[in-house]
C-alpha cells in the first residue's frame, strides 16, 4: 500500500442477511466476514459466485494491510418478479452522521443528516458512528448496454432504523434478468476522511463518485454527453480516465484516499488493451462527422492522465505493476506518434504534432490541440525522469518542437491561445486555465531536465495570463517556477 500507510488494524464485524420471505434465502454465502482475510502487507483480493433463489451474487473483497475492507456486490436475476431482493448491515455504534455530495444547480457541497429511523439521502455518502466509519454506494440497478454504457434502471434508498447496540441498513435491489444490482462499501474502524479539514472537504466534494459518476465493478462511469451514440437520460459510459484516483493519488490525502486510489488503479489494469491503451468505447459523434473516427477509440489526454496517475502510483504505492502499465503505454504512445504526427519545420530542428485521437479503423487524422500535446510531452519527460529511458526524452523534444515550431499559430489577436492546430491553422476557443497549467507543468519539468524553462512556452503562458487576468478568470496555477 501507499508507503505512508503503516497502520495495522483489526476488521469491524459485518454481517450481511436477508429479511424473512416467503422463500427463505442462504444468507450465510452472501456474508462478506470480516474475519476471512488476515492484514497482509499487501492487499489481499478474493472473489466468489453465490447462488441465491432466482439468481446469483458475485463478490469482490479487497482485505489492506491497514485493516480497512472494501467489497463490491454484483446481483444478477434470473426472473422478474415483484419482491425485491433484500441485505441488511448491522452497524455497531451510538449516535452518528451520514454525508453525501448533493448537485445544486450546478454547484456541489456537502450535505450532512444524522442517523435516525427513516432512509438515507439516495446518494453514495460517509458513513459514520462512534465506532464505525463506512464510505457506501446506494443499491442501484444497471441496464448493461453496448460499448461501455450502461443505464441506471432503478435504485432505492437505504433504510435504517436504531437497535440498542447500533443500527440496521436495510438495501432492497429489484429483480430483473436484464438488469444487475450493485452496491459496493469500504469499512474502517478508523476514520476514513476527516470532513473538518477544507483540503479534504474540498476534495472529496470534487470527486463525487455517487451522482454524476459511478464507481463501479470494473471502473469509473461517467454520465454519457448527448453527442455520443449511445447516450440518454441515465445512461453511463466507462471513461479511460478516472480523475477521482488521479485525486486520491496525487493530492496529499486521506485513509479513504489511500485505499480507493490504489483500489481504483488495480481495477483498470484489466482495461489496457493489447495495444496499451484504455479504448473509449461510444462513437463521438463529431469525431466520426469529422475524422471518421468510431467508437472504442483512442483519446491522447484521458490515456495520457491515466497514465500519469499509475506512474504516480506506482511509487505511493510500491507497485510494480502500476509501473509496467505505464510503461506499455507510453510505448504505444511513441507508435501513435511515429504512425499520425504532422511534421513542422524549424530553425533549429524538426517538430510533430501529435493528432488527438486515433481509431485501427481507416480514418482521417485529427487535429492537435495543446493542451493534448503538453500533456503527453509531461508524461514523457515524467517517464524519463523515472526510467532514465533516452526514447521517452527524445520523443518529449519532438512534441515541444512541435509547439516551438507552430508557436505564432497558437496566439490569438485578444491574446488567448488557440485551441487546436489543424491544416496549417489555430482553430477553435482554448479552456479557460487548463492549457496555461499544462504550460506550467511543461516548464517545470524542463526545468529540471534541461536546467532551464523554454522561451517560447514563456511567451504562451504570458499571452494566456493576460488574457486571464483581463477577463478575471481565477484558479489557474500561480505557484513559482
């Protein structure tokens, strides 16, 4: 685990059980105990398939070394009929507070309500009583759909009522054959994110994995935007990019963090292709209109910032094989870029400009935007840095020629940058502050390969500040060089 976390702990009891029913079920199969798995060093994975009556429970348990369990439950029916399936979770403790993230018009923040006889807020939220602390998904039904999606059919709120030692949960999944039933918890005695701080406040209220997005068996969904086929109203798809582990793993963070950052970056291993990318599998429908480019395709910054993440990863938390998916794809990023790059004359030395996007489909060759380019040329120089491999750095140096060699295209007359360069041209609006950061970025990790910022990167970021500054635009990275 993350080296800081050194803690050894014992596991709280949880028991799993189903309410009485005309047909009685096995609940023994379906209780996850906590006492099965003994702290390791690492952490411990099992799996395992129940039976129930009309259908069967797949479970996943990851025991850490510092005594916290997460699992993950998986219900698939065989029928439909009108009874829910029904757990219940006995938590021990007096008194406590359950906290979600609720979307207000836009704006996110952190909604606290106490324990109390009635139902919990339909959202993924933090447990916790004197005793117990617990980060927990609501029950909720998915549609299984095509390439990546899946639909949230139906969910329920979490009962809850007091008992003399704690309190019951009570978790109801409708029974559908085309439809799975999920739920999925991480448990600690210890606290596993302390809300009173504002950095981990801020963070957690950021990451929001119970609304817009849900954590699931095998990655991040994200809600589907309208120009990707397939999309709708529910409708999720399975991003390359999971920016909460990127959160938990690269910000100082909490036990939750240590644990779910880890956690998240295990699951997506098993996405990486054979090629050593993470497909984004829904057509964007502007990227077949303009490139040809069909789903399960291949976005450079979502992959790029994954990556980065594992790279990072691989040190918080000792993990080798962290380092080797990384690896796998910054090879395929050099065969991206030998097979797509644009050429761009210099005066010193040759350039490329790496096209966003890619598909093993025939199709055109897509733009390039900066922000794109800057972050696979951080990358390299950040894969340099760690393996000492001369290909990475050599590569970094053709994508910042790249931009050198382009750098009067990307300036716009009011002073903002250009967001993409495409047949000779800067086209369209940039982001806000997310190129100027990248620029940053870009600068000091130059810094400290070559021993000196770049000019030409210099006069960049001036340009955007200006721009930034004049149109009162905050957030954007004012940190020293």
């Amino acid at each position: 685990m993350r080296k800081k976390v050194i803690s050894m702990g014992v596991f709280l009891l949880l028991l799993f059980s189903s309410l009485s029913f005309p047909q009685p079920e096995n609940t023994s199969a379906n209780t996850p105990s906590l006492t099965e798995n003994a702290p390791a060093p690492t952490p411990i994975e099992t799996t395992r398939t129940d039976t129930i009556d009309n259908g069967q429970i797949e479970t996943k348990i990851t025991a850490f070394p510092n005594g916290d369990r997460y699992w993950i439950k998986r219900l698939h029916f065989t029928d439909k009929t009108s009874q829910p399936y029904i757990f219940q979770l006995k938590i021990p403790g007096a008194g406590g507070t359950f906290t979600y993230t609720q979307n207000i018009d836009g704006t996110k923040k952190l909604k606290t309500v106490s324990l109390k006889n009635g139902s919990l807020p339909e959202y993924a939220g933090i447990l916790s009583t004197d005793s117990y602390h617990m980060i927990m998904s609501y029950p909720a039904s998915y549609m299984p759909g095509q390439r990546q999606t899946m639909k949230e059919y139906k969910s329920s709120p979490v009962s809850i009522a007091k008992t003399n030692d704690g309190y019951i949960l009570t978790l109801r999944f409708t029974r559908h054959p085309d439809a799975v039933g999920e739920i999925w918890a991480l448990e600690s005695k210890n606290q596993l994110i302390d809300l009173n701080k504002a950095q981990l406040a801020a963070q957690w209220t950021r990451v929001n994995i119970g609304n817009d997005r849900k954590w699931s068996w095998d990655g991040m969904y994200e809600k589907t935007p309208p120009s990707y086929t397939p999309s709708g109203e529910d409708v999720y798809w399975r991003s390359p990019i999971n920016y909460a582990a990127n959160a938990f793993v690269m910000e100082d963070g909490s036990r939750a963090a240590d644990d779910l950052g880890w956690l998240m970056l295990k699951t997506t291993l098993a996405n990486q292709n054979a090629d050593g990318y993470w497909e984004s599998g829904p057509r964007s429908d502007w990227l077949w209109k303009d490139y040809q480019i069909d789903g399960d395709f291949y976005d450079t910054r979502f992959n790029t910032d994954h990556a980065l993440a594992l790279l990072r990863g691989s040190h918080a938390y000792s993990d080798a094989e962290f380092l080797a998916a990384s690896r796998r794809y910054a090879d395929w990023l050099i065969r991206h870029a030998d097979d797509e790059h644009v050429a761009v004359k210099g005066e010193k030395q040759e350039g490329w400009l790496v096209p966003d996007y890619s598909h093993p489909g025939a199709h055109k060759r897509a733009h390039t935007s900066l922000n794109h380019q800057l972050a696979e040329m951080n990358y390299l120089l950040e894969m340099y840095l760690d393996t000492k491999n001369e290909a990475y750095r050599t590569y970094a140096e053709k994508l910042l020629y790249g931009i050198k060699n382009t750098k009067s295209f990307w300036i716009k007359p009011n002073g903002d940058l250009n967001y993409a360069y495409e047949d000779g041209k800067g086209i369209k609006a940039d982001y806000p502050i997310l190129t100027y950061n990248d620029l940053w970025e870009a600068q000091r990790l130059l810094k400290t390969v070559k021993g000196s910022t770049d000019p030409d990167l210099a006069d960049l970021m001036a340009s955007k500040k200006r721009w930034m500054d004049k149109n009162k635009i905050e957030g954007y990275n004012t940190r020293p060089l």
